[in-house]
C-alpha cells in the first residue's frame, strides 16, 4: 500500500493499543532517517552485514558509537565459528556498556547483533516500511534500546549504577556469546532481552533443541546397488518417524513442533551415497530437554541404530518470562532467545518491535513507528525494574 499522505491508525484496526501509541504511521525518507538518532543507528546496524559468525564489523561499528556517545566499552571475545562460508574466521566479541566505571548495575539490557542468511540491504519502502536484514531480529531492538537509555540519562531519570548494555553475538545458532557473558561474573535485578514481539510482552516461550541426525553407507555405482550401501536409504525413514513423532502440548504453549530443516546426501545421481545429513529443530511446548532427547534418539535408533545423533548444546524446555507491568498486552512465542543461556535468579522481560512473522525472511521490515514505540516501551520497563 503506497501512502502519499499520513494513514491513522484506530483501535477498531484489531492492532494492540501497545503497538498504536502514536497513532500514525511515521513518514520517512533519506533526510528524516538521517536527521533521527534513532532512525539513523537503526539503518547503520542493517547496513553492516552481520550474519553469525561474521560479526566482528557490526562489532566495531557499536563500540565506536557508544564509546562516541560517552559510555565505557568493554569487549568480551567469543571463540570463532567453524563456518564453510567465511574462508578466514573473523574475531567476534561480545559487548558490555555501562556509564562511568560502574560495571555492575541494577538492569541489564540486552539482545543480539548476528542475524540469520542471506543479507539483505537496507530500504525505506512506502515512505513507512523499514527492511533490510536485521531490521527486526534484532537490529531494531537494539537500536531502539540504546536510544531509550540515552534518552533517560538525557532527561536525569537514569543515573551510573542503573543500567547497563550486553549486545552479544551468536544468538541464531546455539547462543555461544550468551553462554560466554556467564564467565564476566556479573548479576542483575533484572534483564530486559529484546526480540520481535510485536511491542508485547512475552510471557513464556517454547523450548529448543537442535540435533543433526547422519548416516554413513558405502559407496559404488548406481546400477550395481548391491555393492554399496546408500545413506540417504538409511536415513529417510528415521526422518519420516522423527516427522511422525507423537510430541507434548500444553494449553500454555501450544503443540510441540519438529522442522527438519536441512538434508544433504550423496555427491551424484548415479553414485550409491556414501554420506548422508539432516539438521532438525524441536520447538517444545512441555516436558524436559532431557525427556525430548531421550524419545528423539528411541525414534532413530528404532529405525536404524547405526544412524548418529548429535544435538546441539543441552536444549531446554518452555521458559517463564515475567509480564506483570501494567500497560502492555502480552503474548506467548514460539522461537528461542538466549533467556535460558544467562544464569542468574533475575527478573526477565523479553520484549521487542517488529514481528516475528516477518524475521528469517526475504520481506523483514518494520515501521518508523515501531522504533519509536519500541523506545517508549523500553523506557517504561527500565523505570519499572527500577522502582524499590
């Protein structure tokens, strides 16, 4: 829809009142973008292409800014991904920000600067629309957090000692940069983690795992099939029971979901394949990792036991998320987020502009006035968290 005049927006519309505060689609183009600190470091971060494992320059371009912007940077690094892509591995680094020398603070913001493949450039669409890779999950969080607390120290409610910043990386595959921040020995009151949710609050969101299933025949030549063994034979069965797998539900969560999201085997058609792969994501709505696990590997062993499972870390199951501030709709997601990989008996909100439907995909966008929204909501949680 192309817009040559403001579009209002009305409660009737079904949107949540959270998400139409302002009630007007904000208008944008190069100038307003340029001329707006949040808008601007929102284009800068989708700019930089920053898939995991590459995101050393998104990085630099951060400390940079916030170091510019008169915070104190420390960088955390973070082991290099072993990526077929990249044919150098880049350094990559979590970042911690705080004011001052004050590194332990009441309230830690956070959310991550990797994004998923392919990138995708930056574009204002229909005078409103923001896209580009990252422009949701999670470049917009970020951005949209760091202009609330520098909007909060500007107007004195936020002092040293209050709040502080953890951009990680890594997040899209398996959260080694959160799992890494354990190691700065730090603990909060409470931790607001940014993600698309549409300007909500999540309560709760399903459990992950991640496991790659493989299979090793012998090869030979296709019109002699009896001297050889295929993989890939091997292991579409163990596919198919993992497919038809019978998995928990809960009224919370909803039904437990299995993708099977990759498969590789053999190297022609007419070569029996000697090696064959699959990577599959469960997203849990009950029970335990360690009881997923156990019915994941019953399922493939009962197909074939020479089949090799790996999972991807120790998963979890559904994560409570705290949602009792007063003034947001709230809602329940079906991703992950790197909640249960920061230890600590903090409060935690999970909270974000954008949706989730349009992260991972070739249409990401949001709205200027997400961002804009997005900057109030932050404000009113940091506030919250703050009060005795």
């Amino acid at each position: 829809m192309r817009l040559s005049c403001p579009v209002y927006w009305l409660a009737a519309s079904g949107l949540p009142a959270t998400a139409v505060a302002s009630s007007q689609w904000r208008l944008v183009d190069k100038g307003t973008v340029s001329s707006s600190p949040l808008l601007s470091l929102h284009r800068d971060l989708i700019e930089i292409e920053s898939i995991t494992g590459n995101e050393y320059r998104v990085g630099k371009y951060l400390k940079e800014y916030l170091t510019d912007h008169n915070f104190t940077v420390e960088t955390q690094l973070v082991e290099p991904l072993e990526l077929l892509h990249y044919k150098r591995q880049p350094p990559r680094y979590n970042i911690l920000v705080y004011l001052g020398e004050s590194r332990r603070t009441r309230i830690l913001v956070s959310s991550h600067i990797d994004t998923v493949p392919p990138f995708w450039p930056y574009q204002v669409r229909d005078h409103h629309e923001i896209w580009g890779r990252g422009s949701v999950d999670a470049k917009g969080c970020v951005a949209a957090q760091i202009t609330a607390v520098r909007e909060l120290l500007a107007s004195g409610d936020i002092g040293t000692g209050d709040v502080s910043f953890l951009f990680v990386v890594g997040e899209e595959i398996g959260g080694d940069g959160m799992r890494k921040a354990n190691n700065l020995g730090l603990k909060w009151e409470t931790v607001i983690f940014g993600e698309p949710t549409d300007l909500k609050l999540a309560s709760g969101h399903k459990g992950n795992i991640g496991f790659s299933v493989k299979a090793k025949g012998k090869a030979g030549h296709s019109g002699y099939p009896w001297l050889g063994e295929s993989a890939n034979s091997m292991i579409l069965p163990a596919l198919v029971a993992l497919d038809q797998m019978e998995l928990p539900t809960s009224r919370k969560y909803g039904n437990s979901t299995l993708n099977i999201g990759r498969m590789e085997g053999g190297v022609a058609g007419n070569v029996i394949a000697e090696k064959a792969e699959a990577d599959v994501q469960l997203r849990l709505a009950a029970g335990t990792a360690e009881e997923a696990k156990k019915a994941i590997l019953q399922a493939v062993n009962t197909i074939d036991d020479r089949l090799e499972v790996n999972f991807h870390g120790e998963g979890y199951g559904p994560v409570y998320i705290d949602s009792d501030v007063e003034g947001f709709d709230t809602v329940v997601v079906n991703y992950g987020t790197d909640i249960p990989n920061l230890n600590g008996d903090h409060k935690r909100y999970l909270y974000g502009p954008g949706s989730i439907l349009v992260a991972h995909s070739d249409h990401e966008h949001l709205t200027a006035s997400d961002l804009e929204d997005a900057v109030r909501g932050y404000k009113k949680l940091i506030l919250v968290a703050l009060k005795p």
